[in-house]
C-alpha cells in the first residue's frame, strides 16, 4: 500500500507541473506531424517519378497497322517510356538528352511489311552510351514480336488457298498481336520472393505514419528517462528520500512506487499519441488494441525501470539529463524509430534488432504495417518485461550502494 | 528493561577516514540523551547509522531492541527521524506533506487525519496547514520537519541539530517541543553543538569529539570531571604570544586555549589568579580589552578533555 501511496504522491507532483504536460503532450504531437509529412512528402516524389527511358516516335507511316501496332507496344512497356515527336525535333531531343534515342517510322513501312518485305526503321541513339545499348537491345525485341505477327498472320491467310485481303491479313495480324501480349502478361514462370515482403513498396505501408506515430511514440517514451531519473535526484536533493529510508520502507519498495509513477506518465503519454495516431493521422492501433495495449503497457514498463536505474547512478540533473539523451539517441536511432530496421543492413541491423526500442517498434508494427494480430505482441512484450525487470534489479541494486 | 537505545562499538569508515570509532552508549526509555561535539566529530555519522542511512563497518547498535544491522526494519518502525536539513516537498502544502509522511509510516483513514491534526496542533501550524512548505520561513520548515518524524508516535526520536539557523522564537519553540515529548515518554537523542541546549534538555549526554565518544554521564557527573575549576575567556589586544607564555606559568592556571584573539584559561581560583593575570599582560605590554568569568559548564569539560573550545 505505501508504494501505491508513493506512486501517487509522485503522479500528484508532476501534474501539477504544467511545462511537464507540454513536454509530455503537446511536443510528441508535433513531433508525429512533422515526420509524418516528411515521410508523405519523400511518398509524392517517388510517385511522380517514371524511371522508364525515355523513346522518341516519329511516325512517316501515319495510318499504318504495323506501325500503330509497334507504337503500342512500345507504349506498353515497363521500360521504355515513347514521346511523340515532330521529325524536325527528333535530332535536337536526342541532343539535348530530353529522349534517350528517336525512332523513326519511315513512310509505307506497314505496306511493306504486309507485302512480306523486310522494311526498316531508324534509330538515332548514341549506341556507346549505356540507355542507347539498352534501348537497341530493347526495340530489336518489340520490333522482332511485330514482324513476327505479321509473318504469323501473313501465313495464316495463306493457308486458305485464297489470295489474302487486307482486311483479313489486319485480323490475322491483330490476332497474332494479342496472342504475344497475352504470353507477354501470362505468369508463365512462378516467382518467389528472396526478400522479405516488407521490403518491396513503401516500408511504412499505406500510410507514412505507421511508421512516424509509432516511431515519435516510442522515442518520446525514452525521453521519459530524463523525467524517471530525475524523480530520485530530486527527492535526494530534498533530503526526503534520506527521509525515507529513515521509515521502515523497504529500498525495493521505494523504487518500486517512483517506478510506477513513472510508469503511469509515460503510459498516459502513450495513451494519448495512439488515441491521436488513430483518430487524427488514420494510424489503426485498434487493429489488435490488446496487442497495442500489451506493447504499450511493457514499454513503459522498461523506460521506467531504466530511468529509476539512471537516477541511482548519478549525483544530479544535468549527469541525468547527459545519460538519458545518450541513451534516448542510441536507443532511437539503433531501435528503428528514426526509420525502420529493415532497411539497414549488417551490424547495425543486427545489433538493433537487440534493442529494447527495437522490440517495441516491431510490436506496433506487427500489428500498424504487417496486419498482425495479438498474437505477434506476445514477443516483443516478453522482450520488454524482461528488459524491464533487469533494469529494475538494477536500480535496486544500485540504489542499495548509494551515498546518502 | 532494556535500553531504548544501546550502541556498542559502532564504526564508521570512509576510505581511511574513521568517521566513528568505537562508539558506545545507551539512553532509557523517556530519557533524553544528546550527542555534543564540534562540527566534524561524527554526531551525524552516528545518528546516519541508527537511521538506516549509513551501514556501520562495524560494532551494532538497537533501537528499542532490535539490531539495526539485523532487524532494520523493526528498529526503524520505532523510530522518528528529524534531520539537519529540511526533508520535505517544498511544492507540497503542510498539510500535505504530514499526510504524506504519515501515510509512510503506517497510518490510515481517520487514524491518520486525527493525529495530522494533532500534530499541526503541537508544531503551531494549524493555520497556516494548507500553504506550500517552500513559502515558509525557516522556522516554519524546522517545525514541520519536526512534525513529521512525529506522525507514527514512536518510541524513540532522533534529532540531529534541529535548531541549526534559526531565529530564537523558532529555536525556543523546538526546545519546548523535545521537552513536551519527553514527558509524553519518548526517548529522544538529540545532536547540538550548543552547550546550553544540551544541558537544559537531557538526562544524559555523551560528549564527541573526532569520531570518538570522550565523555559519558549525566551534566553534573560530567562538570565534576573538572573539579572546581573556573573558565575565564579573555581578549587581548595584541597577538601576545608572550603574554600566553607568562600565564602558562602563572600559579593555578591549568589550561590555556587561544583562538582568533580571544584567550580561555582554565584556572582553580578566578579571585586569586585574574590578578596575576592582568600584571603579567601589563609586563608583556599588552592590553585585556574583555574578561567573562564562567563557572564549570560543559564547555569548560570540553576544553578540559580535549584542549580545544567548542567552537573549534
């Protein structure tokens, strides 16, 4: 009963503080706002960005079926992006690098091609540049598909016996087309990822701040370590923790009662970013809300404990404040707060996978990006109980050897 | 019965330094027993220790028979602690904070607003129990702080210099408070380097002095340790270094401290030996600007036992 009546003796004194709810609210509110945005705003970049490379047309062969054939196809790739162009301008866009090479249709190609001819087309590229290589290697592949349907059909209107019409030889050639798009979309080869799916698209899902909310979330909880370590300095300064040990209080249960003070502040602050995160920036916590709750409730936990170990080391606030920014940093920055761990690599991923910050991050984002459920919090929540109880024993440990 | 509180060679070191040494003494049930010493004799370092503060290094002490080093928990539930500073949230009112420190001690519900309200009654501050402990004076403080280790009505009391810096009125008010609790039959120790306090308050006293318990006894017990001899402080108007030379040697004188230009001498009979004093000083060319005669007090067995004044 006396740690509870410590806890709250604790929680009465910080709220009464208002430049802590300011701290403790309104600045990892702004905080989720703007790396959200920053996060949005890379989002819209990448989306008007078209990497394909980019292909004059000239067409001299207006109205011709092959042409207009090649033309479509070309404008289906997922390589070659086609910019129509006049034939005056075709030389100058090469120059100045606006296309990576013009080709040109020349007048009755189609014609020609329908009479079994071997018509040709230009290209003007710069073959020793690596775009023009590729754009040759490219258009020989779309161009060899092209005359093929035309033999195809060429062919097939033969085997009637009867001179072929024009309109006939165009619904062979239109046939023979479609059969090559439908092999080209047909998945005739299965694929299977190497990487894990994480990987491919945006890392934060459908909405940048699944991965801001949670991220500004977790790092403001370790801020907390400097509000956690204060409260023994603090108390030390006054001489009432002196006071304290004078009473037959228990070194456990002192620590135990300011911990769960602090427990309580960083869980409201919590509270508050995931009521925010859902209602405000669309961020669904409620997808699995005991799983969130649980992840919440032993990341508190651990910052808690840490911070009650942070304030027995030291001797005053400004030591307080130098421990716990190192530790908000290393924490923030190896835990994946700042951007998420997949997208490292090597040591740093693997060292930061061992993160107490890291684990918290991986429960929200079970549940915020991977759409997993309660299940997948059971881990990251055990991993955070376990860090907060050594941090705990810690701290009593240390407390024990303190000068008074 | 057993003593409320017994020590037995308690030891305290910090590094090489020996801040306790072999300290031992007892107080009664209802007695009042004060630690007296100089600054830096260890009075605090051995009341840190009985507290629970400080483990010793060695020996034992028992507060109301229980060990400190073994049962800490139910030495330190029959005890009330008044430290040197103020132990209290400043951004917390009196009334807060006593409800606060009592609930730490133990008590509940009605239980505890009674005796909050007993307590504001004794330290005075009934009317003022809901302004914050950080617009108080000094005084004030010093009185809720005594409040405080009151809460719980322990059986034993420990205060460690609680009229350090005050005014006179607070200082008289804490004085009558430790004799009030005296006869309601607490034990209390008490730790001043104030002689007169000491010797208005207690049963017994134990003298301190570098870590050392030097004398033991009740006051009268401890003045007849230097017989009948006299104290005269003095002030000279020169170093005169000859003049302390020549009053060595002056029949009668048996002691003779000299700090910042005033002169203690302790002598077996002022009538006879100031006048030889005065003729000694006219002979070295010097002047006695003051003379006090005092007659044996803790002070004078201070001096006696150690060669040093209080103030030292």
């Amino acid at each position: 009963m006396r740690i509870i009546d410590l806890t709250l003796k604790d929680l009465s004194q910080i709220f009464r503080d208002k430049r802590s709810l300011l701290f403790l609210v309104a600045m990892p509110i702004i905080f989720t706002l703007f790396m959200g945005f920053a996060y949005k705003s890379g989002k819209d970049e990448d989306a008007v960005q078209d990497n394909r490379i980019p292909l004059g047309w000239v067409n001299n062969d207006p109205g011709g079926v092959v042409s207009q054939e090649l033309f479509e196809m070309l404008s289906n790739s997922d390589s070659i992006r086609v910019v129509e162009l006049a034939a005056a301008a075709a030389n100058d866009s090469v120059r100045k690098g606006e296309v990576a090479g013009v080709l040109i249709a020349p007048a009755g190609y189609s014609e020609q091609a329908e009479a079994g001819d071997d018509p040709q087309l230009t290209l003007v590229t710069d073959t020793n540049s690596a775009q023009g290589q590729s754009i040759y290697q490219l258009l020989r592949t779309s161009v060899t598909k092209v005359m093929s349907a035309m033999e195809i059909a060429r062919l097939s209107a033969g085997m009637t016996g009867k001179p072929a019409d024009a309109s006939e030889l165009d619904a062979a050639f239109a046939s023979a087309s479609r059969a090559w798009a439908e092999a080209d979309s047909a998945s005739l080869v299965k694929v299977e990822l190497a990487v894990e799916e994480s990987f491919l698209g945006d890392w934060y899902g459908d909405n940048p701040y699944n991965q801001a909310s949670p991220g500004i979330l977790v790092q403001f909880a370790i801020m907390g370590l400097v509000s956690s370590g204060q409260i023994l300095v603090q108390e030390r300064k006054t001489r009432t923790l002196q006071r304290m040990m004078s009473t037959s209080m228990r070194s456990w249960e002192i620590i135990a009662g300011h911990t769960l003070a602090m427990f309580g502040v960083v869980f409201l602050q919590i509270a508050l970013l995931v009521v925010f995160g859902q209602l405000a920036l669309g961020v669904d916590y409620l997808r699995s809300p005991l799983g969130a709750l649980l992840v919440s409730v032993a990341l508190s936990l651990w910052v808690a404990a840490m911070g009650m170990l942070i304030g027995a080391m030291v001797k005053d606030d400004s030591q307080v404040i130098l421990f716990a920014l190192m530790a908000m940093f290393i924490f923030s920055a190896l835990g994946g707060t700042w951007f998420p761990l997949e997208v490292s690599s090597g040591a740093f991923a693997l060292i930061g996978k061992a993160m107490p910050s890291a684990w918290a991050m991986n429960g929200y984002q079970n549940i915020l990006i991977r759409g997993l459920g309660l299940e997948s919090a059971w881990l990251p929540t055990g991993m955070l109980l376990v860090y907060a109880l050594g941090f705990f024993v810690l701290a009593v440990w240390r407390f024990r050897k303190m000068d008074m | 019965m057993p003593f409320a509180i017994e020590v037995k060679n308690l030891k305290k070191s910090f590094g090489d330094l020996q801040a306790v040494q072999d300290a031992s003494f007892n107080a009664e049930a209802g007695e009042v027993l004060s630690l007296l010493g100089p600054n830096g004799a260890g009075k605090s370092t051995t009341i840190s220790m009985l507290s629970g503060l400080l483990a010793p290094t060695g020996g034992d002490a028992s507060i109301m028979g229980h060990s400190i080093t073994k049962e800490p928990e139910a030495a330190k539930s029959s005890l009330g602690v008044v430290p040197q500073d103020i132990a209290l949230y400043p951004d917390l009112s009196a009334r807060e904070n006593l409800v606060f420190w009592g609930k730490m001690y133990g008590l509940r519900g009605a239980a505890l607003k009674q005796r909050v309200d007993e307590v504001l009654e004794i330290i005075g501050l009934t009317d003022r129990q809901k302004d914050h402990i950080g617009k108080f004076s000094g005084g004030m403080k010093r009185r809720v702080n005594i409040g405080a280790a009151l809460l719980h009505k322990p059986d034993v009391i420990i205060m460690d210099e609680p009229t350090v810096g005050i005014d006179p009125q607070s200082r008289r008010h804490i004085l009558d408070n430790v004799k009030a609790l005296n006869r309601q039959g607490m034990t209390v120790l008490y730790t001043t380097h104030y002689m007169e306090e000491a010797a208005e308050l207690s049963d017994h006293i134990a003298i301190m002095d570098r870590g050392k318990v030097i004398a033991y006894g009740a006051h009268d017990q401890l003045i007849k340790m230097v017989g009948e001899e006299t104290r005269i402080d003095l002030t000279l108007n020169t170093d005169g270094e000859k003049v302390l030379a020549a009053w060595k040697a002056t029949q009668g004188v048996s002691q003779i401290n000299s700090l910042d230009g005033k002169v203690t001498v302790l002598v077996d009979d002022s009538n006879r030996v100031l006048p030889h004093l005065f003729e000694e000083a006219s002979k070295a060319g010097a002047r006695i600007t003051s003379v006090e005669i005092q007659e044996p007090n803790l002070e004078t067995v201070f001096l006696h036992l150690t060669g040093r004044a209080l103030r030292d």
